[in-house]
C-alpha cells in the first residue's frame, strides 16, 4: 500500500463514497461486456490480467476469472477493494495506486483499464499507459476506456459526488496509446446512460490494443 498525497485522497474518496452505486450505474454496459469478450476471444487459457480501477470488481474481474484467468485487481479504494474481495473470491485485489505500483516487464498477457484515469493529470495518464504497455508481455493486449473529451481539470459532479476530471478528446486519446508503443487493433464508441438518478448520457471509448512482438 502506498501513501496518498492530497492530489492522490479524491479518487478514493470519491469511490469510497459510490461503493455499490457505481456497480449498478454501469451494470447494463453492453460496450463494456463486449470489450471484454473480445479479450476473452484472444486470451490463452490461464492468462494472467491486471484489472486496473478494479472497482466493485464486477463485471471485468468476474468475468475474466469466470472464464478461467488469473486476475490482479488494483484500486485506490479501500471500500471499492472490500466489495471486490467478497464479490469475485477467484481473484486477487489489492489496495495500491497504479501510478506508483511496481511493475514488472513482461509480467501479464493482458492489461485493461475501464475509466480508471480520468481523474489522473494527461502526464499521468500517459505515463500510466506506458507502465501497462510494458507490463504486457510481447504480444500480449491493452483494453483501455475512456470518456473522450478535451477536458482539463474540470470541476463537476459524478454520480452526486464531486469530480476534478481530466480526459481527451477520440484522436488525441488514440494517440496516447499509439505513442505508449501499443497497436491499437480496434475502436469502439458507444453512448452510455448510467442507471443513476444524478447521472447524464455520457461519450465511451474503448481502445483494444496490442503490444507488438518482439
């Protein structure tokens, strides 16, 4: 576990909060359901995966253990790391923040990372990316989500919970994995209305990646 700083105590807090909630929000998201089969399409029986914002860890972790995988699943939140626990016993969940965990090279066959870095500074984001793409061995795959807009640190509200958000826009957020040394082997938008009464129709973007052999 590492140590939060100021810039670091919203995002957990923020899902802490949410708990539930945001399951239930996002529960009927066929792109998202459909993100992930197209890595169980390509995924090698036993494959290891590193769930990053794992979340309540429903549905990636379900499903990715479900079909027989090895998952590692990392959130900020305490609360959100609890629920993950219980809920998917079959995988491993661990309290630790992505931009700071220690990764080996080479260590997974597939990364994903399902809106987990919109409240990550663009340096950060694309730092992060970075970190994953090398964490996949070669060959291996990203699943990457998003809500492309060119927004920078804009103040809002999420779910009815306080937000500082930061993204970018469709091609620019292309881009950020294509210069992290992914392939990017397919595109998927969607327009998403999460099932809460605070919550608005919202841009999804989904990036199936691959990092190249050696």
């Amino acid at each position: 576990m590492v140590a939060e700083d100021e810039r670091r105590v919203p995002a957990a807090v923020v899902f802490d909060a949410l708990g539930l909630d945001y399951e239930k929000a996002f529960a009927s998201s066929e792109a998202h359901r459909a993100s992930l089969r197209w890595l169980l399409d390509r995924l090698a029986p036993g494959s290891r995966v590193l769930d990053v914002g794992s979340g309540t860890g429903r549905p990636t972790a379900e499903t990715l253990t479900g079909a027989g995988h090895h998952v590692l699943g990392v959130d900020v939140s305490p609360v959100m790391v609890a629920l993950a626990a219980r809920q998917v016993p079959g995988a491993e969940f661990r309290r630790a923040d992505i931009r700071e965990l220690p990764l080996q090279d080479g260590a997974y066959d597939a990364v994903c990372a399902y809106f987990s870095l919109l409240q990550m500074s663009r340096a950060e984001q694309s730092a992060v990316v970075r970190r994953m793409a090398r964490a996949v061995r070669p060959g291996g795959l990203v699943a990457l989500a998003t809500v492309p807009l060119d927004v920078e640190g804009v103040e809002g509200v999420f779910l009815g919970q306080p937000v500082r958000v930061t993204s970018f826009a469709a091609g620019a957020f292309t881009e950020l994995a294509t210069g992290a040394g992914l392939t990017v082997l397919a595109e998927e938008r969607a327009e998403f209305a999460p099932a809460h009464p605070d919550a608005v129709p919202e841009p999804h973007l989904f990036l199936h990646c691959r990092r190249p052999a050696q």
